[in-house]
C-alpha cells in the first residue's frame, strides 16, 4: 500500500470515529432527574446507558489519537517501524490495524 493510500485510509478512520462521536452526543449528556415521566429503574437504565457511551467515545478518542500518532509517524518516515524496538512491523499487521504502533513481539 503506498504512503497516500495509508494517509487516505487513516484520516478516514478518523473522520468515521469523529463522526461517531458527534452523533452519540446526546447520548452522553446528563440524565435528567424527573420523577414524573421516568421511574426508579428506568433513570438506572439511562445512567447505565450514559456511562456506556461515555466509555465508548473514550475508546474512539484514545483509537483517534493512536491515529493521529501514526499520521506523525509517517510524516517523519518512522512509519512501519515498531516504537519499541525500531523493527519493522508486519506488513499484515499493519493491514489489520494501520494505526499499529508496536510489533507483534512488543504489543
């Protein structure tokens, strides 16, 4: 895969994870307390719901990051090699997950 279509294939995972994100905000807003219209349990289950969804759009942050990092890296030509070690990561790792960081040995 060339550079261009590794910088194509990480900004779109970014943009989707970005967009995932915009889209779950309410989701992650705070529960209102209205006794009228939402019983005990149900204000559990919304509770419940919100902090999934908050630890949801923590993991797209931190996977946004890690893409972020790999865009530097290839902008400094250390893209492909393991930030551990300096070994070349495999290639088919680095089709699984193009944001890879590490080798297989130091993930």
């Amino acid at each position: 895969m060339s550079e261009s279509d590794l910088r194509v294939r990480l900004q779109f995972l970014k943009s989707e994870l970005i967009a995932l994100s915009e889209s779950a905000r309410d989701d992650r807003k705070p529960v209102e307390l209205d006794q009228q219209s939402v019983g005990r349990l149900s204000r559990q289950d919304s509770l419940q719901m919100q902090a999934m969804m908050m630890a949801a759009d923590a993991r797209r942050t931190k996977e946004v990051r890690r893409i972020d990092a790999a865009l530097k890296r290839l902008d400094e030509g250390e893209y492909g090699w393991c930030v551990e070690c300096g070994e070349a990561i495999a290639p088919a790792r680095l089709e699984a997950d193009p944001a890879a960081p590490r080798c297989a040995g130091c993930a």
